[in-house]
C-alpha cells in the first residue's frame, strides 16, 4: 500500500500539484511508514518558526519588492553604464554589474530579469551585441547576485543548515567576485568580436549618476559594515533595510505612493514570503522525519563502502547537487536537499559554510539548465523567445559557470579565506 501511494505521490507531482501539498502528503506517509507519530512534523515546525532569523526573511522580502517596484534598476543601470561603458564590452558589464546588484535585494532571479531584462535587451542590441549574447548573458546574469549579502537564498540556507549567516555571507563575496569577473572578461572578450564601439568615458556623466543613484549604492554597503562589523544582527538588518528602502523610494526618489501602491506591494510581498514559509515548514518536518529514521546514516554507510576520499565525494556532490538545480527550484532544494546531505559533507571533512556556498554555486547554474530552469521560463515570457533558444544562448555562459564550480569547490580558500 505504502508503495502505491509513493507511486501515486510521484504522478501527482508530476502532473503540477503544489509542492507543499506534495511534501506534506511524503511526510505523513513516511510517518505512517517508519512507524513514527506525526508531532514529530509540527514540532520541527514549531522549531521554524520560533527561530530569531526568520524574522529577517519577510522584511528582506519586502526590501527586494519595494526596490522592484520603484526606479532602483533604472538608476542602478545608468551609474553601471557611466562606470563601465567606457571599457570593451563596457554595456555587458554595467549588465553583470547591476544585475548581481538587483538580486543581492530582489532576492528572485526572476525578478531581476522582469525588471532590467527589458530595459537592457534593447540597449545590448542598439550598442552592436548579437541577439545571441545578448539573450545568453541577461538570462544567465539573472542570478549572479545569489551569494552576495542579503541574499535570500543563503538565509534559508543558514537557517536550515543550522550555520552563521554571518560567515555565509562572509564566504559568498571572493566567490560571487571570482564568477562577476570571468564574466566580465568575457563580455569584454565579445565586444571585441562584435565589434561594439566604446564609449568615452566621462568623468561629469559618472558623477551625475553616482548622485541620481547615492542612496541605493550606500545601501550594500551600510548592511556590509552594520553586520560584519558588529553594529547589528542579522534581523536588525533586515529591519533597517526595509525601514531604508520605503524611505529612499517614497521620500527622496518618490518613485512610489503609499497611498495608491502600499496595498499593492504588501500583497505582493506577503504572497512571496508565506508561499516560501509554508515549502520551509512542510519541507523540514519531513527531512526531521527522515533524520529520525536515520536515513542520512544509512546513506553514508552506502557512500563510505564505495567512495574513499573527499575528492570523490565532492565530484559525486556537484553531479547530484546539478542534477537538483535543473530539477527543483532553490529554495525547495535547500529546504529539502540540505538536511540529507549536511551530515554526509561533514562526515568527508568539508565545512559547512564552504558545503552552502558549494550547494547554492550548483544552483546558480541550475537557474539556467532544463527542464526547471526558472531563467529560461521566465527570460521566454519576457523576450518572447522560446526556451530551447534561450537554453542554446546561455551555454557559453554556462560552460564559464561551470569552471567557476570546479574553482569554488575545490579551492575552499575562496571562501573560508577570512577564517584564521
């Protein structure tokens, strides 16, 4: 019977069925079938949603509609342009630039392409990009703010794993860099063979920019320093940010009206944040339920008879870890990926914070890879491009994505280089 309903569970999802109810119905049959109560699924989830951090998840979501919702990406690519324009491919690094800059807040890949993907598919092509590139480069480019602080992904991340948030954002900087930087040098290596004419670089044009744009450009670096120097936590963070963000959009910019948007983005934003909690809760009181099982030891028990060093198990790793990306979104695979393979990571030697920054830089390119890729669906809605296309576009992209994972993964100086 219990094979049955497995089976049927599978189909169900299949056929498009909600991931929570999905997840849900897994954990009460996997109750049901290692003999365990069921309170084991609303005490993990009790756990949840009594943690500190997840106060901060809401109000960074709130950050990131609110700045979506006003003229963040309009200033943000201007002072890009000005500040890169003048190098070869200098528009396809204001686009990697701000961007990484518009997911670090937005905290959705989708919604960086939504806001700048129109307004800079026409520049890319009116500067001498081919359509090629330039689809390949904002579809990809989408995502490249994953690992910056206060992106939403390495909260969850740290609030599942049971790691310091603080050190996750830490470690996400020189990785998040390194992969900004190949891109850069491609992009550069492209305006070249495209023949794309420069821009002159003009130091008033630059000034200008950084004025129109001051208040958001202060505003990474005001979380920077309030968190890694000690100032605030990470909810208190995210308080302030929320608290900056409505301030710098309806009072200095007044790009939005309380009055007639508040209704507006307040749903917007309570539908991302309870659509993102209900997956966490379920999610984890079924891994709870897995872990008491001792799923995970067996799995290591497996691993140890068959794979000897911790070499091998990080290539196995990054093939499992691709194979998750390109079949669940983010936020789903942590929630439900993390839990199983954090004991087993542990067990090889490899710290924890370098398995997140491993696990999310898997995911990054999963954005971008079939049959799941969130990229490629939402990039076909808005280009009006079909997915197949769009999937050829992002492959150069993804072939330097995946020299940066076998980078990052097997230097974890890279991100453990701040601890002594």
């Amino acid at each position: 019977m219990i094979t049955t309903a497995t089976i049927l569970l599978i189909l169900i999802a299949l056929l498009g069925a909600p991931l929570f109810s999905v997840l849900a119905a897994g954990g009460l049959l996997a109750s049901y079938g290692l003999d365990l109560s069921t309170d084991l699924l609303i005490i993990e989830m009790n756990r949840l949603a009594a943690s500190p951090n997840m106060i901060a998840l809401p109000l960074f979501i709130l950050s990131g509609v609110v700045m979506s919702s006003g003229g963040a990406a309009q200033r943000l690519v201007v002072f890009f342009h000005a500040a890169f324009g003048w190098l070869p491919g200098g528009i396809a690094i204001a686009t990697i630039g701000a961007c990484a800059f518009f997911t670090m807040f937005s905290g959705a890949s989708g919604v960086t392409i939504l806001a700048l993907g129109g307004l800079l598919y026409p520049i890319l092509i009116q500067e001498g990009y081919r359509n090629k590139f330039s689809l390949g480069l904002l579809t990809t480019s989408g995502s490249l703010g994953l690992l910056f602080p206060p992106s939403l992904a390495i909260l969850i991340f740290g609030i599942v794993a049971g790691v310091s948030i603080e050190q996750l954002f830490m470690a996400g900087i020189v990785p998040g860099l390194l992969l900004m930087l190949m891109l850069a040098v491609y992009s550069m290596f492209m305006g070249q063979q495209h023949k794309v004419e420069r821009t002159h670089f003009k130091f008033g044009t630059l000034i200008n920019s950084i004025r129109s744009s001051f208040w958001d450009l202060m505003l990474p670096v005001a979380i920077i320093v309030g968190i890694f120097g000690g100032f605030v936590s990470i909810t208190e963070a995210a308080a302030a940010t929320a608290a900056y963000v409505l301030v710098v959009e309806t009072v200095i910019y007044r790009e939005i009206n309380l009055r007639s948007q508040s209704l507006t983005i307040l749903a917007e934003a309570s539908i991302l944040f309870g659509s993102l909690l209900i997956i966490l809760l379920i999610a984890l009181g079924l891994t709870n339920l897995l872990v008491d099982a001792q799923i995970p030891m067996k799995m290591l028990a497996i691993l140890e008879h068959h794979i000897d060093s911790k070499l091998e198990f990080l290539l196995l790793l990054n093939l499992f870890l691709l194979l998750v990306g390109a079949m669940m979104d983010i936020f789903s695979a942590i929630v439900v990926v993390v839990p199983l393979i954090l004991p087993l990571a542990v067990r090889y030697g490899i710290d924890p914070v370098h398995l997140g920054i491993i696990f999310l830089a898997n995911l990054e390119i999963g954005y971008s890879t079939p049959p799941v890729g969130i990229n490629l669906f939402i990039a076909s809605q808005r280009f009006n491009e079909p997915v197949i296309k769009l999937f050829k576009s992002t492959l150069p992209f993804l072939f330097l994505m995946f020299i940066w994972l076998l980078i990052v993964t097997y230097f974890p100086e890279l991100s453990l280089w701040w601890i002594e």
